[in-house]
C-alpha cells in the first residue's frame, strides 16, 4: 500500500473510531444532565458550544486552508523549517492566549449574545459552565495548529486519533459525574462543585487531546523554541490567502449564532439548543462515516485531473463520487428517518420527548443527501483553487439560515421551533446545492447532472419501501409505547433492528431494479472494511 493509501486508511479509521466513540461521549453527557429537553443540558450546550464557535473561525478559517502550506514551503529552507515554525508557534500561541483571556472576560456577554432567551438562573448556570469551557479555545487553537503541522510533515495518525483520548477522558469523567451525582437536568440541583466538576471534565479531555500530540513532536526533526521575532512570518500573505475561507467560515458561526439566539428561547422544557445539538450529532453520524470515509478517496484522482485541466475526467469522478456515496447516503437518509423514534430515545428521559426530538431529527434529515452531494460540488472548486465561488454561495446558504430562523422565532409555536430551525438549514441545503451546481456547470462545461440524478432517484426508489419496513417493524414492537422506546439501551437495539431490516429490502430493491451502482458499492464497502 503506498504512502497516500497507508494514510487515509488511516485517517478513514481514526475518523470512524473518533465518530463513534464521541457519539458514546455524547450519550453519558446527555444522561447526567438530565436528558436533551433540560435546562441545565440547555445551559451547559451553549457554555460548552462557545469554545467550539471560536475554534470553528480559527481553525478552519487560517490553519488548515493557509498555514499548512506554509509550512510545507518553509520545510525547503535551509533550516528545514525551524525558524519559521518557532516563530509561526509563538505567534499562534500568543494570540490564542490573548483570545482566552479576553473570551473569559467577555463570558457573560458570550452567554447573553448566545442565549438572549434563557431565564436569568439559566444564564448565571450558563456563565459559569462558560468560565470553566472557555479555556479550550487555547488547547483547541494548540490541538489544531499542532497537528496541522504534523500533517504538514506527513505524520497523519495522530491528529486523527487524539480526540479520541479525549473522548475516552470525557466518557470516564461524566460517567463517574452520572455514577456520583445521577442526571441533574434541574438548575437548583447544580453546587459550584458540581459545575466545576461537568466542566472540567470537559475542559481536561481537550487539554489531554492538544497535549498528547506534543508525544509525537520529535518524529518532525525540528526544535522548535519561543521567537517573538515575527518579522518574516507573512502575515500578510496569510491574509490574503485566508480571506475567502476565513469569511465563509464566519458567515456559518453568524447563521448558527442567529439559531441559538432563536432556539435559546425553546430551552424551557421544549426541544432546544441541547436538543438541536445532538440531533445534529445523529444527523453527522451518517454524513462522517460515508460521505467522509467513501467519498474523500475521490479527490485525489479528481485533483489530478483538475490540475491538468482533463475536464471531461472531472466530470467523470464527480459522477462516480456522487452515485457510490449515493448508494449509501440514500439508504442511511430513509432508514434514520425509519428509526428516528427509538434513536431520539437514546437522547431523551422518556417515549414522549423522543417523538419531538425525533421530527427535529427528521427535519435535518432532509438536507443530507443534498448536503453529500454538495460535498462533491464545493471540493471539486477547490481542486480548481476556486476559495472565491465557494464564498458566494454560502453568502445564500447562511442568508437563508439566519432568515429561515429569525422568521420561525416570529412565527412558528415554541414547541416546533427547533424542527422549523432544522427544516430552514435542510432548506437553505438544497438551494445552495442547486446554486453550486449551475456555477460549476458554467466553469467546466455539462456535469452529466441527468445520469447521476437518475442515480439517486434509483436509490430512492428502493429506499423509500425498505424505510416503510422499518416504520413496520417499529409499528409492529408496539410504536411510541412498545418497547423500542422503553429505555436508551432498548432504542439502540431498537434501531438497529429497524437498520437491518431496511438494509435487507434495500440490497434486494437494488438487485431487483438491476442498479449498475450496487456491485461497485459493495466492492467499495468491502475494501473500507478490510483496510
């Protein structure tokens, strides 16, 4: 297996380990807190979330996009990179510690701007998980541009796995927080030590999950020092480089701010910003482990016909990328949606809970296969080194957000707000998709958009019976009162069943429809598996 293959096995299993293990993190961190519809759940998503939000701007924004290639370039210079590094480390450390400091200064703010409508005893729980979760942005800022540089020196193991060793911390903290204390979903039920407790826990997988890279450190062959010279670094030129990205990036944390905002209102016994946020964990279980795990192996071919401009070969992979992950993405949309009731159970404290969780669930469930399908789309600009198109579009994706939000806070009944939320970003999903799709048609000339659409019109076909069946069985175990939702270990089996017997009609459907995409399908799910 070459160098490149040994990688993405790589990264393809740390991201699947990563995925569920954070899913099991997820789990015992809803149940301490006393389910997803809690007011202390509520306030601690938006303290925990805050971190995240800043991190999202940081990373994604500069690191990745900019920085990495800076310092594949710098490893030509006659230090092997050394100087430039020191200095690119002090620098990012520096500013990342200023961001903290000031972050934790400004927390009742953070708290206010994100959670306009919670009670006042939910902002002061709130504020004060906030005090204990904010110093991530430092450990995540380390955690990134660390393993951005390991990667940069094609050491590509341990930035996939450490979050990892942060989950397996988080899962042993809130598990002993549950084991100690029980669910605690009351405001009136949280001591100062218990608050400390729930966020140190969450604070200390981070730290172990930026510092346990540093273990790996001595593989790059640099010695890396504090340098406060930072003349040399190219500001600049990161700047400019940034600019595109940085600002699509922005434009998401703005559109998710003006939900929160929304949804913050709802977070008084009704479905929100916990409850939307671990819908959305469901919704990304399905979305990492194919679209990321199946469909990122195309880009390599596809960056190699990109680059030599063989336009008629991109059209080609964009095809095959969208019809293989299709196969999959089709059948994994209809069979959550099938099982949506006994999975909502895993995230709530009873049958009638996980019926409203499960229509936000279903509500996101909309926008995944065009959101699969435009991660195909919007990679295939960048194989061009097109950051700028990218931009415009989701200058339309986030307006429609923000606006489908601010409308459902008018209009819509509080206890629906976070479906209509999920349903305004499914939305904004779909127009996006056709807006990326009419710009890239008239950069490279026809898709073949009329074959790969009868593709997953083919796949629909077969899964809307199979996601029937599963509905049946459901049915048939009793529906909301039966015992699928009789506890979260019984939704987990629950949902399985309801998966398996989808699966079966589906494969068979697809046989029986005689779909030229099935053979290759499993031929690709068999490679997955065995590397």
């Amino acid at each position: 297996m070459t160098g490149i293959g040994r990688a993405s096995v790589l990264i393809g299993a740390g991201t699947v380990v990563s995925r569920l293990s954070g899913f099991v993190r997820q789990l015992i961190m809803v149940a301490a807190l006393g389910g997803s519809f809690a007011a202390a759940g509520n306030a601690f998503a938006v303290a925990n979330g805050l971190p995240n939000a800043i991190y999202a701007i940081i990373s994604t924004g500069l690191l990745a996009a900019v920085v990495v290639p800076q310092i594949v370039q710098a490893a030509s210079h006659s230090d092997g990179g050394t100087a430039f590094i020191s200095k690119l480390f002090t620098l990012g450390f520096v500013a990342l510690l200023v961001i903290t400091v000031i972050a934790m200064v400004c927390a009742p703010l953070l708290v206010e701007l994100y959670a306009r409508g919670f009670t006042p005893d939910q902002k002061a729980l709130a504020t004060a998980f906030a005090y204990w979760c904010l110093p991530q942005i430092l450990f995540y800022g380390l955690y990134a541009l660390v393993g951005e540089a390991l990667n940069a020196r094609n050491i590509y193991g341990p930035f996939t796995w450490a979050p990892i060793v942060n989950n397996i911390v988080s899962i042993a903290g809130f598990g002993l927080f549950f084991l100690l204390f029980g669910p605690l979903g009351d405001i009136v039920d949280w001591t100062p030590g218990r608050i400390a407790f729930m966020g140190a826990t969450a604070t200390i997988g981070i730290v172990v999950q930026a510092l346990v890279l540093f273990l790996f450190w001595p593989k790059t062959g640099l010695r890396i020092r504090p340098d406060f010279h930072w003349r040399g670094v190219g500001l600049n030129r990161i700047g400019r480089l940034a600019g595109w990205t940085f600002l699509m990036v922005l434009l998401g944390q703005l559109a998710g701010l003006v939900q929160s905002r929304v949804l913050s209102e709802a977070a008084k016994g009704h479905a929100g910003v916990f409850a939307g946020q671990n819908a959305w964990l469901l919704y990304m279980i399905p979305y990492s482990l194919i679209v990321l795990s199946i469909g990122t192996p195309y880009f390599t071919r596809l960056s190699e016909h990109a680059a030599a401009g063989r336009h008629d070969e991109v059209r080609g992979d964009i095809g095959r990328s969208i019809r293989t992950v299709g196969v999959f993405i089709v059948f994994a949309t209809f069979a959550l949606a099938a099982a949506s009731i006994p999975a909502s159970r895993m995230f709530t404290k009873d049958p009638d809970a996980s019926v409203a969780f499960a229509l936000v669930l279903v509500c996101y469930l909309v926008g995944l296969i065009p959101n699969a399908v435009q991660f195909t789309i919007q990679r295939t600009f960048y194989m061009y080194n097109d950051t700028r198109t990218p931009f415009f579009f989701t200058i339309v994706q986030a307006g429609i957000v923000a606006l489908t939000a601010w409308l459902s806070g008018l209009f819509v009944p509080i206890e629906f707000l976070a479906a209509a939320l999920a349903l305004g970003q499914s939305f904004a999903a779909i127009v996006q998709l056709v807006l990326a799709t009419w710009l890239l048609r008239r950069k490279i000339g026809p898709l073949g958009t009329r074959s790969w659409m009868a593709g997953l019109i083919r796949f629909t076909v077969a899964a809307i019976p199979a996601a029937a069946a599963g509905w049946g069985v459901f049915l048939l175990a009793g529906g909301i009162g039966g015992w699928m939702t009789g506890s979260i270990v019984l939704g987990v089996v629950g949902s399985c069943v309801i998966g398996v017997v989808a699966l079966i009609v589906y494969v068979a459907l697809l046989a029986l429809l005689r779909a030229p995409e099935l053979r290759p399908a499993l031929d690709t799910l068999r490679r997955v598996v065995r590397r």
